[in-house]
C-alpha cells in the first residue's frame, strides 16, 4: 500500500493541471475518458482497459488490476462567429476565437484490495467551454463594440475538473458492481457582455446588474454520484451500465446576473450503456449508447429567448437540449507488444437556430469524430498508448436575437462554427 500511498500524492497536482483545461464535443463533454476510449471513439462501458472507470463505469476497476495511468491531451478547438444580413451594416463581420491549443491531463490508480475488491480514483476534465473573440469592428450605434454589443474582448472560460474516489466489487466472477463519489471543481469568468448588464440604450437583461460580466475568475464545488454494473457474460461477450446523477454544485456569486438560478451551474446528469465482443483473443468489437441531459440544468438548458430576467430561476440559458452519442471502437492485438485502434463517435448537436447567439460564447456545435490510437508495450508491466481524434467544422445560423431589441431583421443572421483536433499520450504501469 506504500505505492498507492506516493503515487495518490500525484492527484492533487494532476487535479490542478485538469483545472487549466477547456474542452467541448458531445456538448461540452468530452468525446472520451482515457486514452484508450480515446483511440475507440470513447467507447468504454462494457471494456476494463484501464483506470478511469470513475469517468466511464466503476464497476469496471475490479476487472482492471493494479494500474497507474497518467497521460497528456493536446486540444485544439478552433471557432468563429459571423453575422451577415444586418441592416445595420456595422453590425456585419466575422471573428475568430484566439484561443486554440490546450494542454488535458489524465490521472487514474488503481489498486485491488482484495481478488473482489478494488478502491482507486479517476482525475479528469469533465468538460469545458472557452472562447475569447477580439472585439473586431462592430459598431452598435455607440462606437467600436463587439460582436454582443459589449466593449472589448468577447468570450467565455469555463473549466469543469472532476475527482472520482472509486470502489468496485465482484458479485462472483463474471458480474461487478462499482459507484464512484464524483468531487467537482469549476471555476468561470465572462468578458464583454456589456450589453446584457443594463447597459444604456438596451433592455435590462439582468435581474442582477453588476454581475453579468468582466468580474474575474470564480469558482465553485459540489458532489455527485456514478455508479455502474459490468457483466462478463462469456470469454467473447460483455456488457455494461453507468449512471451518473446531477452534480450539485454551488453557486457562481460573482455571475448570478448571467445564470439562471442566481448564478448555479450543475453538471448534468448522463448514463450509458454498453457492450463489447471478442470474436478472437486478438480482435475487440465495442459500441455505447449514451445521453447527456443538458435540459437538467437552468443555464444551460433553457431557451436563451427572455421571458425573464438574466440570473432569474426560469431567466435565459444557452436552450442546450439532451444529447445521444453513439460511440463505436474496434482494437486489434497485432502482437504481444502493439494494439491497434480505431473509432467513431456521433453526438447530436445541442444548439438550435433560435439560440444561436447566446451560443457565439459556447459553439459545442460537434456531431461527428473520427479517432485512431495505438498501445506499445514498453516492457513487462508498462505501456504507451497514444490516440488521434479529427472532427470536421460543423455549422449553425439563425436569426440574431438582437433582431427582437432593434428591430425585425435589423441584427440579420448569425453563424456559429467549430472544428477540432487532439493528440494525446499516456503512460501505464501494472503492478
């Protein structure tokens, strides 16, 4: 137990890199948790291939083994916001966010108590949305703004970190259990969204002045709960569920004029279900079903057309609706030393037309990834695995909502974009 005393020491400093990081695919999701779900489209429910069942599905650690896993993402979302047809001609032009490289670590032990029992902690970035717009040359009748109609840089930074203490139990050799004690961090500012806090010549927005934006960085905490089931059915033929409730978290005081609820910002809710085959010791088949329900949270669920104040319980949210994601990954052993992977991940778009300008700050507007990954066994009891995830620029337009305070088509139509790369590496050891 020395060892899983000193390498738990790590999680702390794994915890505070995951904090730096911004993500956004299945929504603001990640499309994967470790590095081998990464390689396979995320598939992971029905497969025990490393320590990060408290981000996929706890029941699988027991099936896991001893392991340390540690790896680095490099992220690279690149977005751009457009407005066309305004009559208002100074209203028209596009931007491009500047914010396009980030760096996501992962950290998970493991460690069997017993041949039953395991007791290990998962360390990720759950999500994220970041966006800084230059202010471009926009001009709402009041001189140089942005693209909000606000002064200066543009943009969102949302950073979501999860800590997963996990415990998982054989029921007998084929069947587990596992629930893992979800731990959240968030921590968020907003800057240039000085048209939404009162400002004159516009419609008040928020119930709260003062704390709308340009207020900072803040932060939040709160618990949540996964837990999962894991059958090994056969030699050839798994299967899986987990279950993940809202995370509670406590409330962005500094921004209670942007968000419903007076400034809360949960984590929402999500399941999955999977199964994997093995028709041969060297070939794996896998495929999850999934579904993230964004409409579960106020900010971010409701419709970001006012029929309340900003920061009100019913105010105004980014109109997210729930998502499925189908997740499908195949992994062939060539040899003892080198696995090859690839895979394929579907996720609905959560953004509407009608809520398209709200959603300039957080265009998650991703259907479609395409992933590849290797493993090389660097020695007895190590590893290298290494994955590539390529999603093509997906689009959404709709009517400005700024057309409802200046006029019909006076704001014209806005277009939201995104498209996005990641390279990741991770190391493993076994014990």
């Amino acid at each position: 137990m020395k060892t899983a005393r000193n390498t738990l020491k790590l999680a702390p400093l794994a915890a505070l890199l995951a904090a730096s990081s911004a993500m956004a695919t299945n929504g603001y999701f990640s499309h994967g948790y470790g590095m081998k779900a990464k390689g396979m489209g995320g598939v992971a429910t029905a497969l025990a291939q490393d320590s990060f069942g408290g981000a996929n599905n706890p029941a699988s650690m027991v099936f896991a083994g001893s392991r340390l896993d540690v790896g680095l993402d490099w992220f690279s979302p690149v977005r751009s916001a457009e407005r066309s047809g305004a009559g208002f001609a100074t209203l028209n032009g596009k931007v491009d966010s500047g914010s396009e490289n980030f760096l996501i670590p992962e950290f998970g032990y493991n460690q069997m108590v017993r041949n039953d029992l395991s007791l290990g902690v998962s360390v990720y970035g759950n999500g994220g949305m970041n966006t800084t717009y230059p202010q471009g040359t926009f001009d709402c009748g009041g001189g140089p703004a942005n693209m909000l109609c606000g002064s200066g840089e543009l943009g969102v930074d949302l950073m979501q970190l999860i800590i997963a203490p996990t415990l998982a139990f054989k029921l007998n050799a084929q069947h587990s259990v596992g629930a893992s004690l979800l731990l959240g961090y968030q921590r968020f500012k907003a800057n240039g969204l000085q048209a939404f806090d009162n400002a004159p010549g516009f419609p008040p927005f928020s119930g709260s002045p003062g704390n709308v934006t340009n207020r900072g960085y803040d932060s939040a905490t709160g618990a949540g709960l996964r837990v999962g089931y894991m059958g090994r059915l056969s030699d050839a033929f798994s299967i899986g569920a987990a279950y993940s409730s809202k995370v509670n978290m406590s409330k962005f005081k500094k921004y209670r004029g942007l968000f419903a609820g007076d400034g809360d910002f949960d984590i929402p809710s999500n399941y999955s279900v999977g199964v994997a085959f093995m028709p041969s010791a060297a070939w794996t088949l896998a495929l999850d079903y999934g579904r993230i329900n964004y409409s579960g949270v106020a900010s971010v669920g409701n419709p970001s057309l006012p029929v309340a104040p900003l920061g009100a319980a019913n105010g105004p949210g980014f109109g997210w609706k729930d998502v499925n994601v189908v997740k499908i990954g195949t992994a062939w052993r060539m040899n003892d030393a080198w696995t090859l992977r690839a895979g394929y991940n579907r996720g609905d778009n959560p953004i509407t037309p009608a809520d398209v300008t709200f959603n300039i700050l957080a265009p998650g507007v991703m259907k479609d990834h395409y992933t590849l990954g290797f493993t090389w066994g660097a020695g007895k009891d190590s590893e290298l695995t290494g994955a590539l995830m390529v999603a093509p620029r997906q689009r959404v337009s709709g009517p400005s909502l700024f057309n409802g305070v200046m006029g019909p088509g006076a704001a014209g139509n806005e277009t939201i974009s995104m498209r996005e790369t990641s390279l990741g590496l991770a190391w493993s050891k076994k014990f």
